[in-house]
C-alpha cells in the first residue's frame, strides 16, 4: 500500500462520443494499474484546477492530450514549471505521450513535428543497453510492441537525459531524466480498440504522408507488454 496517493495529471481528453462508450483518458490509465495498492487522484489543468503540492504525492503520471506542447499554452507553461519542481524533488514521475514531451520541454528538450511525420499504429520499441537496465523496463524484452499516436515529438533530449528505446519513426521513444522522471512516447494506456478508433478519425492525413491505413488497421495487435509498465511504475512509486 502507497503511504501516498498517485496523482494523474489530466493533460486533455478524447473526443466526447469515445469517452462516452470508454471512459476518458484518466479511466483507460486506472484500466491498466493495480487499484487496490492506493488512493489515485486526478487533477486537470486544463479546465482551470490548480496543481496541488508535489510532496502531497507518491508519484505522477501526466496523461496524453490533443494540444500541442509547441502552442505553449498558459495551463501547460505553468504544468512545465510544476513538472521541472516535481523531477527536483525526485518525486517518480511518468510522462506519456503528450506529458512525455512536457517532461522533456520542462528539463530543457525540444519539442516539434516529427521530421517523420505522425507515428500511429502497433509499432516495434526497442530498448537500448541503458533501456535494458532500467527500472521502468525491467524484465521487458528487447523489443516490444507498443501502441503509438503521435505527430510531435522529442527532436532532442534534456542535459543529462539518458535515452532507454526507440522506433523505425521516433529515436527518442523513452527517456529518464534526474532520478525517477521517465518520458515515453507510445501510449501505455491504450488498447486495440482506441488505436483503431483514433487511426480512424486521422485516416485522411495519414493518406495524405502516404501510410496505408488498412494496413496500420490490419497490424493492429494488443501490447500487454507495453501495458505493464503502469503496474511497474506503480511499484516505483513506492
């Protein structure tokens, strides 16, 4: 049991009709953790509500969002400042997607277009020696799939930031940075389902980069290697 809550920071939130039949961005995080090992909590900055104090908490997962860290938006600048105070009180912390590209933008990184262009699908992660070692991916193999919906992304790391995976599109798919800050790019927190849904709705401008969307559509698979990494974080945060 956590002697402190796990806070999920709620960076934005699906489109109504899918959160409607599914839950939001938040449900499909809680889906994949072990909700019997302590209280979790959600903030959403978004919608106005303030940050609560770091030390309030045992560890903090910053969700995915439709915005765009570039546009630097007033709530994610002030996100950012609140995320680098979190990395310096070592509190473990876990960006995805979005909230990976926040970490990195809060210690320093550069966030843009991927020059690959939007990375969706069931895609291949592979780790790197320094991955191999780490905490969060401990006993994950070499290469695992992994669930990806993006078109930003990390172009470089923090100082001191030390790169653990990578895909064909993105080189910079996992990071740590500081002690217990870790970014990653896919999406732990989706299954098939949502990957479907969203490949779907962005089917026109995948065409346009030239991706077969039937394909992407047809590769679809389920990544419980991918979601473990949310129960391993769990227990970090301990």
């Amino acid at each position: 049991m956590f002697k402190k809550p796990i806070l999920i920071v709620k960076a934005g939130g699906t489109y109504p009709d899918m959160a409607a039949r599914y839950g939001d961005f938040e449900d499909w995080f809680i889906a994949h953790m072990d909700r019997s090992a302590g209280a979790i909590e959600i903030v959403c900055p978004v919608s106005g509500e303030p940050l609560p104090p770091v030390a309030s908490f045992g560890g903090i997962i910053i969700t995915g969002s439709h915005d765009m860290v570039t546009d630097k938006k007033p709530w994610s600048e002030k996100t950012a400042d609140w995320v680098k105070a979190a990395v310096e009180a070592e509190t473990p912390l876990l960006g995805v997607c979005y909230g990976h590209q926040l970490l990195a933008h809060a210690m320093g990184g550069v966030v843009g277009d991927n020059p690959n262009g939007k990375e969706f699908g069931t895609v291949s992660i592979r780790l790197n020696p320094d991955g191999r070692k780490d905490r969060l991916f401990d006993g994950t193999p070499e290469r695992f799939a992994a669930q990806a919906c993006h078109s930003q992304g990390v172009l470089q790391l923090p100082a001191g930031a030390t790169l653990l995976a990578s895909s064909a599109l993105d080189p910079h798919h996992a990071f740590i940075v500081g002690r217990r800050a870790w970014g990653v790019q896919f999406h732990p927190e989706f299954n098939g389902q949502m990957l479907r849904l969203y490949i779907q709705r962005f089917a026109d401008d995948l065409k346009a980069q030239g991706r077969d969307v039937d394909r992407l559509l047809a590769d679809i698979r389920e990544t419980p290697q991918s979601e473990t990494l949310l129960r391993r974080f769990q227990r970090l945060c301990t």
